[in-house]
C-alpha cells in the first residue's frame, strides 16, 4: 500500500493490511511521520508482523524481508557492504533452513567453516554480529523465540598477529613529494601525508570546505560508483566529522592550486580541490603512487599508509595522542593507542628526570 502525505501538516502516513498476533486480517494506519522514508519504514515493519509465518519462514526468505528494512535505514554503502556479507558468507550456508530449526550446533558448523577461511577476527565477529541481528529481527516481527546466534557467542579469537602498520618516515616521504612533476597529485599526497585525512574524505573536499587554516571534514567519497556517479556519504561516526588545521606551507600549496583551477571560466568554490568538476581516481591515484614510488626509489605503501605516517611523524615530535586521536577522526582514544602505542617513544627516562628535579627542589 503506498503512503499518504497530509498537504496541510505535511507529515506522512501509512495505511496497509497485515495479519495479526491472533492471524486475523486487518487494516492499519498512523501517521505524523516527518518524513515519507519514516512512513515506510514503519508500514514495513507492520507488514512484517504476519504471524502466521512465524514457524515456517526460511533463512532465505527471511534475509529477502531483512533486506528490504537495511535498504530503507543505512546508507548506501553500509547498505552494500551487508548484502555482501550475506550473499557470501551467510545465505550459502543458511538459506535453505527454516529458522526456527537453526540450532546451536547448526550455528557452531558455520562459524568453524568460516574461520578456516583464514580471515581476520574483526572481519568473523562483524559476520557473526550480522546474523545476531537479523535473528533479532526475526524475533520481533516472526516470533522466533530465541537468538541462537547470541547464545551460542561469538567467535574464538584464537592467537592472531598484531596488525601491521606501515609508514614513512619523514625522510623517505621527502624523498617521495620532491619527485613528483604534477601538482595536483602532489598537493594530493602533501595533504594526506601533513593532515592524516582517509583518502574518501581528501577526495570529497571541494572548495568549500577550504577556510582559512583549515580543513572542514564532514563527508566522503566511497569507493564505489553508482550510475556512473560518486556516491558520498558522512562518515561513520560523529567523532570523523571534525576540522582538522593545516600548516603554513600547506596553506600556501593549496591556495596555489586554487589559483590553478581559478583560471579556468567555469571555476567555483562546488568544484574538487582534488580533481576539479570530478573527483581523482583512486585507481590512477594508485597507479600514479607506484610509479612515484619505482621513480623516488622508496618503499612501496598503501594510500591508508599516509594516514599511518601522519600519526607516526606528529607522535616522533612528541605531539600527545589525545591531538592526534582528534585529528584522524578516530572514534575514541582507545582505537589510537591501539594502533599506535607500539610508535610511541618510550620516555620513562624523561619521567624520572622530571621526578628527580622537583624532589631536588624541595
């Protein structure tokens, strides 16, 4: 059933037949919702209350429902990003179980079948917090009676290797930069490597977003396109929206690429610092840093490895990691340390020189 909007109060409404607790047919209807996505939402939802269904729906069919509620609530990316997970890890498996037969040693066969994959524990403990959710969801609207997924808890972290964080230092970054003979892409790598910034959000800047001595972050570009087009989002967490401030000669760079782009008639503040009307490609962005790389004769590193050597210079000059937690956008400190504590220089000489010398005083 579609839904209705109220020209005078403008708020939206939804009128729709689903069954009952009792599996009895009826209409529903509410409204003042403020948005038409919201009416939907909720019209979904109610018609997702059919409890007739409730001991004999499919994994399959329940995932298709599932489906189209995610569709309606995340963004875009987010969006794909669950699909992708189901489609490759999960339906395969489940698909053709009736929910209510998914069993703890059911569930315990999936998750041994996918730690033999070999991935990442972060990457198994979000399949598993995909499949406590959607059983949520099967419990609040088909009346399956316990999540067997949370029960049964999620996986083993067994004994997995520190990540590994790869950087430049000062000296080999310089060695990079002075190199390259285009300044747009070297104004690019200047500011990933002097501000930390994930490559999504460098490319989403526009001129806009330029303001004195800094930089406003509040959007990024995903490595996807759809239709042809970039698809840009805000960022995951409030903490990624945030001003991060330049230096001088950053400054003077990237108001001379302004004046660059300036010269051209159809030039306005809308445009990409990066790119001008579009953004960069990241694929050409990647083949350009190879072949800067082969050129400068340093060592080969990911475009997310700028952001490593950021936090790395700033942390050998002794910038506290509370700034540089701010400046990357990092949802909480914890997610800096971390990553980064291993980088940390070990000063624990330094503390007791300062011990020392205000016992001395006394």
């Amino acid at each position: 059933m579609p839904v209705y909007q109220n020209k005078k109060t403008k708020l939206w409404k939804y009128r729709t037949y689903a069954y009952d607790v009792y599996g009895n047919r009826k209409q529903f209807e509410k409204g003042g919702f403020k948005t038409k996505k919201e009416a939907l939402i909720a019209e979904r939802e109610i018609q997702s209350l059919d409890k007739v269904e409730q001991c004999t729906i499919s994994f399959l069919e329940l995932w298709k429902n599932y489906e189209q509620h995610i569709k309606l609530k995340l963004k875009s990316q987010s969006y794909r990003k669950v699909v992708s997970k189901f489609k490759n890890h999960i339906l395969p498996y489940f698909k053709d179980y009736k929910v209510k037969n998914i069993t703890a040693n059911t569930y315990t066969k999936w998750q041994m079948i996918i730690q033999e994959k070999g991935f990442k524990h972060k990457y198994n403990s979000s399949l598993h917090g995909s499949m406590v959710t959607i059983l949520n969801y099967a419990i609040k609207f088909y009346g399956l009676k316990e999540n067997i997924a949370s029960k049964v808890g999620n996986f083993s972290k067994g004994q997995e290797l520190p990540k590994k964080v790869d950087f430049w230092t000062f000296e080999e970054y310089k060695q990079f930069i002075e190199i390259i003979d285009d300044n747009v892409y070297k104004v690019f790598f200047e500011t990933l490597y002097y501000t930390g910034l994930r490559q999504g959000e460098c490319l989403a800047l526009t001129w806009k977003d330029f303001e004195d001595d800094k930089l406003n972050i509040y959007k990024t570009i995903s490595k996807e396109k759809i239709d042809n087009n970039y698809v840009i989002n805000t960022p995951k967490t409030t903490r990624s929206i945030r001003e991060v401030k330049l230096d001088n000669e950053l400054i003077k760079d990237l108001n001379s690429l302004k004046e660059y782009y300036s010269q051209s008639v159809d030039f306005n503040d809308s445009w990409f610092i990066f790119g001008g009307i579009n953004p960069l490609a990241p694929t050409t962005i990647g083949r350009k840093k190879y072949k800067y790389c082969e050129k400068a004769n340093v060592k080969k590193i990911r475009i997310h490895d700028f952001r490593h050597s950021h936090a790395s210079l700033l942390l050998s000059l002794g910038v506290p990691i509370t700034v540089i937690s701010q400046r990357l956008g990092h949802s909480d400190i914890n997610m800096t340390l971390n990553t980064y504590s291993h980088l940390i220089p070990k000063d624990e000489d330094k503390a007791i020189d300062i011990l020392n010398k205000i016992k001395s005083t006394n």
